[in-house]
C-alpha cells in the first residue's frame, strides 16, 4: 500500500488530535489552543492527520517546536526504510503544479 503523505496549515479541526498526539509523546497540552494553531503544520497521510510540526516563529525564521507522528505513519516510514519492503509502500506527495 502506498502512502501519501502531505503537510498543510493546522486548522481549529485539528485541536482534538493534536492534544492527542502530543499527550502520547509526553509533551504537555495545557497550553494549546486554536489560536497557537497557527503555529503548526499537519502532517497528513493518505489525506487523514497523521501528526504535526509545531513552529515558533521569529521574523523569517523558526525555532522547530515539536514534531508527533502517529503511530501507524511512524510504522509506514520505517517500512519504507527497511531494505526486505517492497519499493513503491511509503513515497512523498508530488510537489503542487505551480
């Protein structure tokens, strides 16, 4: 099975898994918002959330936050890695037309 795997702009949908992942990382929740979501990307695998980067940002350039993968996309990565699977299980998105 091949997996396409996308990063886009969290949206106030994403609030609920997000606090999710990172409770299941160990990172703290408290303090995020819809509003902070502003400052995160979703990462999506085969057009469902599957994770996120979390980003501060200062001016053109950002302090990497935090990143929490789902579990089941962390096992696709590393299948993809992984010499004995067969190629064509785990690629990148194509980059959009411009």
């Amino acid at each position: 099975m091949t997996v396409v795997v996308t990063v886009r702009q969290a949206t106030r949908d994403d609030l609920a898994p997000a606090k999710s992942w990172l409770a299941a990382a160990g990172l703290p929740t408290d303090d995020l918002s819809e509003e902070h979501l502003r400052e995160f990307l979703i990462v999506d695998a085969n057009y469902t959330p599957a994770g996120m980067i979390g980003l501060e940002r200062f001016g053109p350039v950002g302090l990497l936050r935090s990143l929490v993968v789902d579990a089941p996309l962390r096992s696709a990565v590393k299948s993809a890695r992984d010499p004995k699977v067969p190629p064509g299980r785990f690629r990148p998105a194509p980059a959009p037309a411009q």
